[in-house]
C-alpha cells in the first residue's frame, strides 16, 4: 500500500471513531502513542484493526496482550522449529500425517503431484503426469468435488467442482465459467506459481463435505464455515488461544473473507464453552447479532461439537510438537467436526479484534523460553514487561 493510501485509510478510520465514539484525532493519536510505548510490536494500523479505540487506554496488562500485524511472521520463526513445520505448508504432507494417525479429515479422492516418476510407479489415486489428471477427472464419478492446492494461502487456486459433461467435455464450476478439463490442467492446475500459490506443489482432490444441521439452518447455505483454533503447545501440553467463527453468506467456494463486498462474517468463540458472540463483517465497525439471510441468532449461538473439535485440536496439535503455535482451520460437518489443515503463520487481524490479544500467560511463557530474542529484541522487550 502506497503512503497516500495508508494516510487515506487513517484519516477515514479516524474520522469514522470521531463520529461514532466522540473521540477526537488528537486523543486518538494519544491513545496509539500510548499503546506504541507499553507494547513496541503495536501501531497504527493495529489500533484500527484490533478496535484498540474501545478498550480502557490505562489497562497497560490489557495493551500488553497484543501483538501487531508485523510481528505476524515473526512470532512463527520465533517459536516453531523451521524444520518441523512442512505439514503446515504442504497440504498433501498434512494428509500422510492425518491418514496415519486418524485424524478426522476431508477425504481425499485423488491427490496429484507433477514430478518424473512414472505413472505406473505411483500408487492408486497419485497422479503424477498431467494426462493422468485430465483421464481421472473425466473417469471420476463422485461430484461435487472440492480442488485445493497443496501449497496456497488465502484460498487462492480453490475450486468447487460441480460436474462433468462428457458431451463437451467440460467442468462445471460453483460462481466461475465452465472450463474443457484440458483448459483447466493446463491453464489453471499449472499455472504459473505466485505468492500464494505454488504450482510445483500439486492439488488435492476432495470429497465435499457439508455443514452441521444447526449451521446450515442459521447461514442459510451449504458453504462450509470454518472455525480457527489458534494453539500454543509447550512441554506441558497444548492448549487453546483463540477461536473464532468465519460465517460464509451464500454459496461460495471458500469461508474466506477478502474484502467487504465478500459479505462473510467473522465472529469470536468463547473457548471453553464454544458460544458465538456478535460478528462484524470485516473490518467494517457494523456489528451483527443476527444472519442477515435467515434471521436466527449469531450471539449466543452454540457451536455443535464444539468439545469434540477442541480435543482433537489439541490432540492432533501434539503431533507436531516442535510447532508451538498452530492456526487449525476446522469444519463442523454433517459427519462431526473434521480439521482442514492447520498453518505455521496465521494473521492477526480477526483473533484480536473482539477485545482479546493474542498473547497469553501459555505464548508469553513458551516466547520467553524458546523465542530467539537477540533476532526479535521485541520478545524481551514486551515480555519482560510483565
């Protein structure tokens, strides 16, 4: 973002507190100063994005216990053992792990991944060569089908893959043209890699899964709507950071939330009893408390399963224990809870903006004995302030 933008964006979200709050740039510019000086990771951005406006600007515990989006990447490198963290990354290594220890996942119907050995060589449904691929697609008979790459952020090269017409020999797409399946491997399986995609890396294929009864009846539509579970785990065991519900609105590839016209909702989960609170859709300050489609309550809302998704949160998270802190998206099906995947770096932005940072007693505890703090002098910095 541009300087000229960044100072746009300022003087708007400013101008929307003045008129909302009645509190004036000035004290506006206070306050972040304030934040800035007790917590060195915090700025102005993230005075916005978390609504550090509404908190109580003497609480120096409570500004203590954020962590700003440039630290996002850092707080990973920082806790998690580089060599330990391919599953977090690699969607197909993932799914060795979850097929081996019983972890509840997508099913996976085929999975390719574009290297030289031969085709015979490879086993059942791992596709190897892109003609292999082209032949599945038009051989499979489970649709719809969910096509995710092994390697993206952001939803970025997802596809929900409604049908196959032999008659022209094309694919039928949830919200995009249909495509001839030669047109799709060539120009959209390998495409060219980008900064959320890599194309070496491969696709899954997946059975699609929809949502719990009680979730499809508040959204209205059979869009899962992933829940994120943020774990800290140390020597004496895991334990939960965060969570919270992104709400899909209408029939969509992905839960993801890009900007305000994406219309997803995001709201916080209570961990320990797994109620919704209110959502905001984005970044936006409007709050909702109901579904804009169906009318049924968001806050207060129980999320089905949720004790039974917490424990395999963290169950599964002590299968990679040199990863201290996991970013597990998980849906609440129709069949139980199942976990998509869980992420080495996972933003900031939403866990933070419901009045609760990020950095509890548990990450405190694991940054002061395992954080690199002569590469990031701001664990010392801000954790030794409390």
């Amino acid at each position: 973002m541009r300087f000229s933008e960044k100072l746009d964006s300022f003087w708007c979200s400013a101008a929307e507190i003045s008129r909302t709050e009645g509190k004036g740039i000035l004290r506006q510019l206070s306050e972040i100063a304030r934040h800035k000086f007790r917590n060195p990771t915090l700025g102005i951005t993230d005075y916005y994005t978390y609504r550090l406006h509404r908190l109580d600007p003497g609480d120096r515990s409570l500004s203590q216990s954020y962590l700003g989006w440039r630290v996002q990447e850092e707080l990973a490198y920082a806790v998690n053992v580089r060599a330990a963290v391919l599953p977090g990354w690699d969607k197909f290594t993932f799914h060795l792990y979850a097929d081996r220890f019983g972890i509840p996942a997508p099913r996976v119907l085929a999975s390719f991944r574009p290297c030289l050995v031969p085709q015979e060589q490879a086993s059942g449904t791992l596709l190897t060569h892109s003609d292999q691929l082209e032949n599945w697609l038009r051989a499979n008979k489970q649709w719809p089908i969910f096509a995710k790459p092994c390697f993206s952020q952001q939803s970025v090269g997802c596809f929900h893959i409604s049908s196959y017409h032999a008659a022209d020999d094309t694919l039928e797409f949830l919200g995009d043209k249909p495509m001839r399946v030669e047109d799709f491997v060539r120009q959209v399986i390998l495409a060219p890699s980008g900064p959320y995609f890599k194309r070496e890396m491969g696709y899954l294929f997946q059975a699609v899964m929809h949502p719990h009864d009680d979730i499809v009846a508040l959204t209205g539509n059979s869009t899962i709507s992933g829940i994120r579970v943020i774990v800290a785990q140390d020597e004496t065991g895991p334990e939960i950071v965060s969570a919270f519900w992104r709400i899909a609105r209408h029939a969509r590839v992905s839960d993801l939330w890009i900007d305000r016209e994406s219309g997803h909702l995001a709201a916080p989960v209570e961990v320990e009893s797994g109620i919704v609170g209110a959502a905001i859709n984005g970044l936006a300050p409007q709050e909702f408390t109901h579904s804009p489609e169906t009318g049924v309550p968001i806050q207060g809302f129980q999320l089905p399963d949720w004790s039974v998704a917490k424990a395999l949160c963290l169950a599964s998270a002590t299968i990679f224990p040199l990863v201290r802190l996991q970013h597990w998206d998980v849906a609440l099906t129709d069949q139980g809870p199942r976990l998509l995947e869980f992420n080495d770096v996972g933003a900031f932005g939403f866990p933070q903006m419901f009045g609760q940072g990020l950095l509890t007693p548990k990450l405190r505890k694991i940054l002061i004995e395992k954080g690199d703090k002569r590469r990031y002098p701001w664990i010392e910095s801000l954790c030794s302030q409390s």
